[in-house]
C-alpha cells in the first residue's frame, strides 16, 4: 500500500514483484528449457528401454519376495557431535579388532583395513564400517592436509550446492561454488584417474563445473550422464517436461588431459531414489568398468559409506554410515537398475 507521503511500502513491492515474475521466464529457467530440449530424447528413449528389459526379468523370476519388515532409517548426523571441536588434524586411527569404543574420532582419518565389517561404539551409538573402508569427517578447510600425499583413481564428489529448496528444508549448509576451487585435485588425481560431480539442474552450476572448475584443475570433460529417478512402477518420480523439477539429475566425468581413460560420452542409469534427502546412488559398480581393479577411489561430501572406499564429509553435511540398532542394520545407498549407454 502507499503511505501518506506517497511513499510504497515493502510488502506492496514485492507483492509487485511477485506478479510481474509470473509474467516471463527468467534467463535460468529459459536455459533450463533448452538443456532438458538438447538430452531429453536420449533420456526418455533410454529410460524406456531400461524399464521394459527390467519388467521383463522381474517377470520371468521363478519366484518372488515380499517382507512384512517396515524399514525405517532414523537420520542421525554423526558429524553434529563435533560442532564445538579445534579442527586440527590428529593422528589416524586403524580399526583392528572386530568391535571398539572410541571418544575422538573427527578431523583424522579412521580406516577399516579389515576384510569384515567393524563395528565400533561413538557417543553411545553403534556404527558399522564396511570392509576395506576410510573414512574422514572434518571441516572442509583441514582437508587437503588430511589427504597430503594419497593420490586416487576415482574421485567423486557430491557438493552442497546452494539452492531454494536447501535454504527452504535446511537439510544442510550449502557451500560456495568457488570454494571447491580449494580442492587441491592436482595432487589428489593419478595420472589416468577420473574425476566425477554431481550437479544440479540449475544451469548457473553446470557452467561453472564444466567451463571453470575442471580447467581450474587441468582435467577436460568426457562424459555427460543423468541419474532417472524412477517410482517402483517405472514412471518418472515427477513430470519429466516439468519446468518446475526434473526427474533426472546431471553428473560431469572429467579426466587428466593425458589420460586415456575411455567413457562412454553419454549415459544413463535409473534406480529408486532415497526416501533421505539428497542421497545419491553408489556409483562403485557402474564406474568399475572404466578404471583398473586395483583403482584407489575417494568420495568428497559423501553421505555414506562404500567398501573398498575412502570417504570424506564436511561437519555440516555427513550423516551417519551405518547405525547398527540389535540385530537390523539399514543402509542408505538403493543399487541402481540399469544402465544405457552411447558412445560418441
């Protein structure tokens, strides 16, 4: 409304806003169009067949299972017990017993070096680390002294990219794109390794990652993929010409400009997603085919747990791996249900 000296108040002004923004698209979302218009025919096409040949597999099983079990996962955020820690890196811990206490675990590197499970007792709860595993729960800025001298095949990361709906849910803090140029990814990446990010739809990240942050680590592009979100019906988990949400989210592979690491240029996999906000599928068994048995693999802002893997998240962003509660454990990660390829 305007006040009695002409003046119009803040409310008026956005409700005017409001009512001018419904009018046109803005330059993101037109971006947004185009891209879903340029991958939208490989997508579907693909995503179709995958649920056809998935259909039919499941209905040639000569038997079928169902559980009376209610699965549910209760969200605990390890990493929120250290909110009031010096973040100084401390010296390592090896687990080597079947089961052990341990009071300090945060800014150092914990290692399973076992060939079985570990279990191990923090803060009154129960947690299980997977055979073969590492993991490092820190502050983002004591990270690259914490991984000085490993040197990786695979490297994946996940970052807290800031957009409304994490400001709106509060599901964790966002991070900065242009910290992630802190990452010291000339030291951590081997010589053939490859380098994996997950980004968003907005097209203000895809940019970013693409044309500044893998030149600013001397790595080139060579693969474009999309994770499809399915319901256990094979639909799509949202309208998949919305402008709103896609049912279907970008991850970049970048490799050393000397490697010859050859990746499929184009590729889709679909799975179920995560009932637990922003959990990701497990990309272990899709990339394995692309890199050596023996390849060293790590995980940046990782959500959970892989064997074999050295996984690292931020004091804001992990969440507990495995939380052991009697005899049930529960595990996050949803195996993916197929894959389609083009190589170009």
């Amino acid at each position: 409304m305007i006040s009695e000296d002409g003046v119009t108040s803040d409310s008026e002004k956005k409700r005017k806003r409001k009512r001018k923004r419904k009018c046109a698209m803005n330059h993101g979302e037109l971006k947004m169009i185009a891209y879903h218009q340029k991958h939208s025919t490989f997508i579907d096409t693909s995503t179709k067949e995958l649920v056809t040949l998935g259909k039919t597999y499941f209905n040639n099983l000569n038997h079928t299972y169902t559980s009376s079990v209610q699965h549910s996962v209760d969200e605990i955020h390890l990493a929120s017990f250290c909110s009031d820690c010096e973040f100084i890196c401390k010296q390592p811990i090896i687990l080597h017993s079947h089961s052990s206490k341990y009071d300090d675990i945060f800014n150092r590197v914990v290692t399973n070096s076992n060939d079985a499970a570990h279990i191990f007792q923090f803060s009154n709860q129960f947690y299980i680390i997977p055979a073969q595993s590492t993991f490092i729960m820190s502050d983002f800025k004591v990270l690259p002294n914490l991984l000085k001298g490993f040197s990786y095949d695979v490297i994946v990361m996940d970052p807290p990219w800031e957009n409304k709906s994490v400001k709106r849910s509060k599901k964790y803090s966002h991070l900065p794109e242009y910290d992630l140029k802190k990452i010291p990814m000339q030291h951590l990446l081997s010589p053939d390794g490859i380098i994996v990010v997950w980004v968003t739809n907005k097209q203000k990240y895809l940019e970013f990652v693409r044309d500044v942050l893998f030149k600013h680590w001397d790595v080139e592009l060579v693969a474009h993929w999309h994770w499809v979100k399915l319901t256990t019906c094979g639909e799509y988990v949202t309208e998949f010409s919305s402008t709103h949400k896609k049912p279907y989210e970008p991850l970049l592979i970048g490799r050393r400009k000397q490697s010859a690491v050859d990746i499929p240029r184009e590729r889709i996999f679909c799975s179920l997603p995560c009932s637990i906000h922003s959990r990701k599928p497990t990309l272990d068994e899709i990339l394995r085919p692309y890199v050596r048995n023996t390849a060293l693999c790590l995980e940046l802002f990782a959500r959970s747990l892989i064997p074999g893997w050295t996984s690292w998240g931020n004091e804001k962003n992990i969440h507990n791996y495995f939380i052991l509660k009697g005899k049930q454990c529960e595990e996050d990660n949803v195996p993916s249900v197929g894959v389609k390829c083009y190589n170009g």
